[in-house]
C-alpha cells in the first residue's frame, strides 16, 4: 500500500495530543467494537485521554467486553464541550469510507479542535484511504491486529481486559479461526493476547453460545427454506420483517452469523442471506467459499467488504432485490 503511514508517523502525531476521540462503523461487528474498546485501553495506557463514539448501539452479545461506557452522537459528555476539552485527534477503526461512521460525522466540527489530525485504521482492501494518517493493511484478518501492534509500536502493555477485547475482534472477524483470512499473523496476535489474559473459552461463550431460544426457532425457519440456485453453487436465504416479528415482537434481532450457514451446505460457493430493515429496504450479506470475490459482486450494489464476506444495502421489492443478487453472483461463477 503506497499510501500508507507507518506505525511511527501515529506514534509521533500522539506525542502532541491529549485528548483522542475513536470511532468506527455503523452497525458495528465485533472486530469493531473489539478494536474501539482495545484501542481506548492502550491509549490510556499511554497517557492519553480517549473516548469512544458509534453512530449504533453496540448488540448485546459483545456488551460484556465494555470496561466502561461508550458515548452516543446525542450523549450529554458531548454536548457543549469547552475548547479544552476538545479532541485533538479522530481515529477510524474497521471503517472502508469515512462515510461508514454515519451521523458521528455530522458532529465533527463541535467536537474537534481546529486542525485536528483524521487517522483511519483499517484492513478492508476496498479503503479509500481517507484521513490525514493512514494505516490499512488488507493482509491483516482484523483491524485488531493493527491495533495490537500499534500498542507494540507505543511500548504498551496489554491488560487482561484489552486483552480480551482485541481476541474477541479477531475470533469474530475470522470467523472462529476458519475463515480464509485465518493465517499465522492472526494465530499470533490471538496466542500473545491469551498469554496477556484473554480467555478464549468465556469469550467464545459469551458471544456465541447464549444466544434466546427464539433465535434458534427463527433460524430453523430460515433453514428449512434455503433455495439453491444455479445447480447448487449458490445458496440463498431470506428474512423478511414479518418473519422477524413472529419471533421477535420488539422487531430487534440480532442476525450476523445466520448467513454462515448459506456457505456452508455442500457444493455452494455463494451464499447470499437478504434481511429486511424496512418497507422496500433491505441488507444483503454474501459470503463465498474459495475464489470468487463477494466483495466486487456486492460493489455493483454500493457495497463493500472482503474477498470471502461483504455486505450492501438495497432498495426494491424482495423479489427484485433477490434476482438482481442472483444474476449478478452468476455473472461471476465460471
Ligand atoms: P456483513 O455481511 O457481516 O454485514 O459484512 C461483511 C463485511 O462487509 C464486513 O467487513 C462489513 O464491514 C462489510 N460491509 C457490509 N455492508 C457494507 C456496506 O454497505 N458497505 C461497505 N463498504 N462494506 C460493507
Ligand atoms: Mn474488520
């Protein structure tokens, strides 16, 4: 990556600063929420004065990695901040675009001192490189990789709760270890994390085994209605709201994970799970086993994310959506 900045130009831009401001993605997964909470606590490690702001909530299961809150575009400790209490740097963690934060950019001006540095810290291959201080490396399997070594880089040590927040990041980002992006670097970091006091059999608990049994009565739904398409190479499943309603009255669900199982029924190469988030709205999440590149499918829909997992927004009728998807994974099926 020509573009990048090395580890040192932010460790000497954080020799000027005091007080930093972290953010990350809208709905975010746990590598974001790992990588925000870890980078917070390697900061104040350093001396600096962090916070945390998402544009979302953050879903229950990752609530446990929380030391202390995290703030809201709309909370009081943001309201009204007097000049010196202003942030003097905003650092992007797992965000492909600026973009990707949502409405916390819409507040930026109030909460930034002048001349505030931008640094955007990620490893979607798909960034745009945004920020005054870039540090993204595609080759990493998690964002909270990067963070791990920038703590490297500071001469920091990680604490059993930083600890368990960076492993959560990349077991979820790896997909439990056996995603394609699953190498030694990953491996590593995971091994010095536990060393440092992770507990990867609590985490993995807490994340993935306490899930409501109204979860695993939507998901049987779901899965006795999977449709394969284009002889069996491509798998679809879909979720309308009406369907989420029956086994969630409130309408909230917590889905990431279900489109897993698309790519994971023999033969398939694509799997494709479409939600509904509205009238006429929904989310597409693909997934792809060996060569094909979801990512570059899903960019025909203003989407982005990785080679074997990415995700767009789409507009229409179900129906419509769903075939647009179909046809454009066919486009790439050799
Ligand atoms: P998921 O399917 O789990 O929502 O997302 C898979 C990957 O694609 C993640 O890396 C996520 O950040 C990325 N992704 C999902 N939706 C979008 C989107 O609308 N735009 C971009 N740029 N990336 C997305
Ligand atoms: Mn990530």
């Amino acid at each position: 990556m020509t573009h990048n900045n090395s580890m040192k130009t932010l460790q000497r831009a954080l020799e000027d600063v005091d007080r930093i401001l972290i953010s990350t993605h809208v709905n975010p997964d746990g590598d974001a929420v790992g990588s925000v909470l870890g980078l917070r606590g390697i900061l104040e490690s350093a001396g600096k004065q962090s916070e945390v702001v998402i544009s979302d909530t953050i879903t229950k299961k990752y609530k446990f990695l929380m030391d202390r809150p995290v703030l809201r575009p709309d909370s009081p400790e943001l309201e009204n901040l007097e000049e010196a209490e202003r942030f003097q740097m905003v650092i992007f963690v797992d965000a492909s675009e600026r973009e990707r934060a949502g409405d916390v950019l819409d507040h930026l001006d109030r909460w930034m001192s002048p001349g505030a540095l931008e640094v955007n810290i990620d490893h979607h291959v798909s960034n745009d490189i945004f920020g005054d201080i870039v540090i993204v490396d595609p080759e990493r399997a998690s964002t909270a990789e990067l963070v791990l070594q920038l703590a490297g880089t500071l001469g920091v040590d990680i604490s059993p709760v930083v600890a368990d927040q960076l492993f959560a990041a990349i077991l979820t980002d790896t997909g439990r270890f056996q995603f394609g992006n699953t190498d030694s670097h990953s491996l590593q970091a995971a091994a010095q994390l536990v060393a440092a006091g992770a507990d990867p059999s609590t985490i993995a608990q807490r994340i993935y085994l306490e899930r409501p049994a109204s979860f695993y009565r939507l998901l049987g739904n779901l899965l006795s209605s999977i449709e394969l398409r284009h002889d069996g190479r491509t798998c679809v499943m879909t979720m309308t709201s009406d369907l989420i309603a029956a086994y969630f009255p409130d309408g909230h669900m917590d889905s990431e994970g279900i489109v897993d199982f698309t790519v994971q029924v023999e033969g398939v190469e694509v799997g494709v799970f479409i939600r509904q988030t509205g009238d006429g709205t929904f989310r597409a999440s693909l997934r792809s086993r060996g060569e094909i590149d979801v990512r570059v499918i899903v960019e025909a829909f203003g989407g982005g994310g990785h080679e074997n997992a990415a995700g767009c927004g789409m507009e229409g009728s179900l129906n419509d959506v769903k075939e647009r998807i179909v046809s454009e994974v066919k486009n790439w099926l050799k």
